[in-house]
C-alpha cells in the first residue's frame, strides 16, 4: 500500500512547461532561473510577478519559460503530503 501511495504521487505530479516568445528572433542572455511560488492549490501567488523590464535592464526580453520541473515536484510533494500547501514553479527569462 505504502508503494502505491508513492507510485500514484509521482505519476500525478507531471511535469509542464510553458513559453512565451516576443518575436521570431529569441537568441541572447539567458538569465538563471528562480524559483516561483504559489499557495493553496496554486490559487495564491506568495512569489512577485516577474518584471521583465527590469529583470533585462531596460532592453526587450525574447523568452520567458514557466515549468514545473521534476525538482520542483519533488519538492512539493515533500511537504504537499500533509495537505494542499505549496506550488513551486521555475521561471526563466531569455533578453536580447
């Protein structure tokens, strides 16, 4: 039972990317990615939004990637056991 339990945690917690792309050309720096974080069944973002302007120093971004790696899932389910608590979600941005 306690195996199934295991087995049924890690095959719902799928992991998701997304991307946002400005344009055609999404060639330069990307940046480090961080960590966001959401609360209560992800309905509650505790993480600021990401500001893109500043994030590239003024100049115009390219990409944005929203995924929720196998880290993160991990991570979650660690403490998502005891009850719907936290969300985590890596965020990356890529200016030009």
């Amino acid at each position: 039972m306690k195996y199934s339990v295991i087995a049924l945690m890690l095959i719902l917690s799928g992991c998701t990317t997304i991307y946002f792309e400005n344009g055609t050309d999404i060639s330069g720096e990307t940046l480090a990615p961080e960590w966001h974080h959401g609360f209560a069944f992800d309905l509650y973002e505790a993480s600021a939004p990401v500001n893109l302007e500043e994030e590239c120093d003024g100049d115009d971004w390219a990409s944005v990637k929203t995924e929720v790696s196998f880290i993160n899932g991990l991570a979650a389910s660690a403490i998502n056991w005891l009850g719907p608590i936290w969300y985590p979600k890596t965020t990356q941005v890529t200016c030009r």
